[in-house]
C-alpha cells in the first residue's frame, strides 16, 4: 500500500499541490515542499525541512520579485519570478543542515544558465581591462573570500564613460561557477578541506566572456561539510530564511 499525504499551496493565484509519498518498508522516500516568499520573507512553509539522508527532495519557491534563491551546501541556485516558481530536485546524499537564504536585485542571476559559456569581443577604440584576483580563507570553516581589483572596467549597468565597457565579474572554484557579482568583494564557503583553484573572468550583462581573465590557488584547511554552521556566500547581500536538515538513515 502507498501512503499519500497531500497539502495545498496557493502561490499568487496559482495553485500548487504538494505531495508526499512514503512507501510502506521503503527505505527512501520522496519529500516535497511549498515554500511562499514575500518582501523577502517566508510566509508559508516550513523554516525548517526535515529530511533523511537519500530521500529524493523537491523544493517549490514562489516570490512576489525577482529573487536568487540558494541552498547552500548542495550549492543549488535558482531563479524565482511572480507566477513564475522556482523548483529545486535533489538527493539529499549529504547530512548536516543546509541554510537556504534569498537575495533580490540586479545580481538575482540564474548560475545554470550563466554556466554556458559564451564569448564577445571588446568593442573597438575602448582601453583594454584588466582585472586581479586576491583571495584569502575567513574566519568560518570552508569560508573563501575573494577581492577583484579593476582597471578600465565599470562594475554595473552602466559604464562611468563611453570609454568604458561595463558588465559584472563571475567567479570560479576549480572551473565550476560560484556567483556572479556587481561589487569587488564576494565570499563563497567549500564544504571540504584541500587546495582550489580560483578564476574570476569578466562578463557583459549577458553573461559572455570579454577574455579578461585572472587565476590563483588557495589552501582550505577546514571545510564546512557538517558543522551545521551559516554557510552564507554573502551575509550582507542574502536572506537566510530557514534550513534543510538531513538526519543519517
């Protein structure tokens, strides 16, 4: 027999089923969630997502803006737009416990899509940029902070000149995507001990490499995998709403 549990979200005007199922002597279960943001809060769903290791995991987010929805440790990130939901799937492998945090605004970029690669020229006439990379461990396990110091690069919108080009810096541990930023500062947390690779590589607004690149290495001695801490990328910048909690099966 299958046990069927059922609770209804409604996000917007828009009406989301939740369903959980858990099949009698199975060891795995599938576990869903509704969650519903406003002005940057959670206002229905739960703060805290129990799950146990290896149940297959869906997360719903409806916003009311334009947020960047992140959960952090399985360093899952997407996009949530009004009538637009964002839909995390997973396997909870790792145990610990996850904060999921929010942030709004023009850096509310999607990191898949950004993730494929493309390229454009500088446009003719314009002074070359350059860009240089200074990394060094924070004071939290697994923490990496990351400072860009620019030459001929206007991080935002819009450039300070025409003579400029404009756009925002991605960064990059050992070749995967971390974050896409409009300011000089970032920090992203690992969640184990070793050596990384760091790149920063400059963007127009459309995510497409200029070719101005900058690389470097750093030694983590302590990872954040399973201290159950704030793992947080940018506490300034992001919204912890609450915590996905993996117990051990």
């Amino acid at each position: 027999m299958r046990n069927l549990n059922r609770t209804v979200y409604l996000f917007f005007g828009m009406l989301v089923v939740v369903v959980g199922m858990a099949c009698e002597g199975a060891k795995v279960q599938e576990r869903l969630f509704g969650l519903e943001i406003r002005e940057q809060a959670l206002i229905q769903g739960e703060s805290v997502l129990r799950v146990n290791q290896d149940d297959t995991v869906t997360i719903v987010v409806a916003a009311d803006e334009h947020v960047f929805f992140h959960l952090h440790g399985y360093d899952i990130t997407k996009e949530a737009k009004p009538g637009s939901p964002a839909t995390l799937e997973f396997a909870a492998t790792a145990t610990g416990s996850f904060p999921f945090t929010i942030h709004a605004g023009e850096e509310a970029h999607d990191h898949d899509a950004a993730s494929e690669s493309c390229e454009t020229a500088l446009p003719s006439g314009v002074p070359v940029p350059t860009i240089q990379l200074t990394v060094s461990a924070g004071e939290k396990p697994g923490e990496i902070h990351a400072t860009v110091d620019l030459e001929n690069f206007t991080l935002g919108s819009a450039p300070e000149s025409p003579e400029l080009v404009h756009g925002h810096w991605h960064l990059f541990l050992d070749g995967e995507l971390k974050g896409m930023y409009e300011h000089p500062e970032a920090t992203v947390v690992v969640g184990d001990a070793g050596e990384y690779q760091v790149m920063a590589t400059l963007t127009n607004s459309q995510h497409c490499s200029y070719g101005v690149n900058t690389m470097t290495t750093i030694v983590v001695e302590e990872g954040a995998s399973g201290m159950g801490m704030d793992m947080s990328m940018e506490e300034k910048d992001e919204v912890e709403l609450g915590r996905l909690e993996v117990q051990p099966r």
